[in-house]
C-alpha cells in the first residue's frame, strides 16, 4: 500500500512545535510495514505564509529529513520508502511559489497534496488551484471528506473532479473517527469513484498510526471489489510520479 498522508517528519527535522525524536519516527515506520505499507509520503504542514523568508530553507530541510530517514530505515531493516511531499496550506501565492520551484510535490511527480481551509470560507480557492494546473501541476486535495464538517464551504466534489482536480480521504474519517457527517461524506465520494487515494493522515505511533488496512472492508463496501487496491496502490503509485 501506499500512505498519502503522513506527518511522520515532524520526529526527523524541526518543522513543528514536536521535538523531533527519530525512534518515534522508526517506530512509526514499523508499524506501517506491519500493516502493509510499502510507501509513505511524506506530508509534514507546509504553511508558506507564515514562512516567509525561510521557505528554501524549510523546503531543503524537508527533503534532507525524507534522505536521512530513508537512510536509518534502511539500517534497520524497515522495509518502508519514504518520498518527498508536504500538505501545503492553500495561499494565494502559491502559483508564485511554484514558478519560484518553491512548492514542494510528492514524490518524483507533479502532484501538490493542498489543504483547504475548513473553518472559513476561501473564495478564491478555485482559482489558486486553476492557477495551478496552469502551471503543470496536479492538485491533490487532502481529505476532502472533513469538507462535509464545514457548513461554511460550498466545495461541490464533482465539480472539482471533473476540471482534473484529485480528492484523497482519510482512512480515519471511514472509521468513524470525525463524525458520522464526515464518515458519509467519504463513503458517498468512494461510492461515487471521485477519490484518488487514501491517506492515514498518521501523527504519532499511539492514538493516530499510520495504517490504511483496517479501513480495507469499508472502502470495498463503499467502491465495490478491487477499490482498495485501486486507491492504495494503483492511483497513489501516479500520483507520487511511479506509473
Ligand atoms: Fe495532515
């Protein structure tokens, strides 16, 4: 499988309030190899607005902490590869940022993991994502289905999906564990094939792990026969720039 989804970077470089602690981040790794991820992109939060200045300075340590932890990986045994990637808050500057090769995709391909704003209404979202695509990139909205929480937001799925936008959901959010307004919501997006792959949005090794299997059942009940696989494996492997 491959996990979208996945702060696992905050234990390897200092991008975040976490203290950064290598062993919860191995230990993050085992357990997705337990589960059967073979991949995991590497999504730490990317707010370029509160950056400022120190953007390229972020965006090489964000690409020295995937190199160092793949190395460690590696050294014991950890049967996991980490890629390039980051959940970039959605910002107006963006395109600029991206024609600045500021904006960081995941993997080796042209596809930008964005996050929308769930609290307030953004109105020129659209736009910033259209801005994009421009560009040759591939916008990848993280968990959509947490839209379905925001009464302010008029996101229509399908809309989005059919001007070449992509939609990834979170295996928490099948499970139950944002609601039942946001587990619908992503049962109804599987049910309707406008999901492009699954996340685990993982954050710590204890209340927040990074596995994707054990929402195997719901998605397949949801998509029919053969959408997990499609949406762990077949997808996601285009979206990181391997298909
Ligand atoms: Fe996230």
């Amino acid at each position: 499988m491959i996990d979208l989804h996945n702060h696992i970077l905050r234990y390897v470089v200092p991008v975040h309030r976490t203290e950064p602690d290598i062993e919860i981040a191995v230990e993050m790794a085992k357990i997705a190899a337990a589960d059967g991820i073979r991949i995991i992109a590497s999504t730490p939060h990317f707010r370029p607005e509160a950056l400022g200045d120190r953007l390229p300075e972020v965006c090489a340590l964000l690409r020295e902490g995937v190199t160092r932890l793949n190395r460690v990986l590696r050294e014991r045994g950890v049967d996991v590869e980490i890629v390039d990637g980051a959940e970039v808050q959605l910002w107006e500057g963006l395109p600029e940022l991206a024609d600045a090769g500021l904006l960081p995709t995941l993997g080796e391909g042209r596809h930008v993991l964005v996050e929308l704003p769930i609290a307030s209404y953004a109105t020129y979202a659209e736009q910033v994502l259209f801005a994009l695509q421009l560009r040759g990139l591939q916008p990848v909205i993280a968990h959509f289905e947490r839209m379905a929480g925001a009464p302010t937001q008029e996101f229509d799925a399908e809309a989005l999906v059919s001007r070449g936008l992509k939609l990834q959901v979170n295996c928490e959010s099948l499970q139950g564990r944002r609601g039942k307004p946001v587990q619908g919501a992503a049962r109804d997006l599987i049910r309707n094939g406008l999901v492009a792959g699954l996340g685990s949005d993982a954050h710590n090794p204890e209340d927040s792990p990074p596995r994707l299997s054990a929402c195997r059942r719901a998605v397949n009940r949801a998509g029919g026969r053969g959408a997990f696989e499609r949406l762990t494996w077949e997808q996601p492997l285009e979206i990181i720039g391997r298909a």
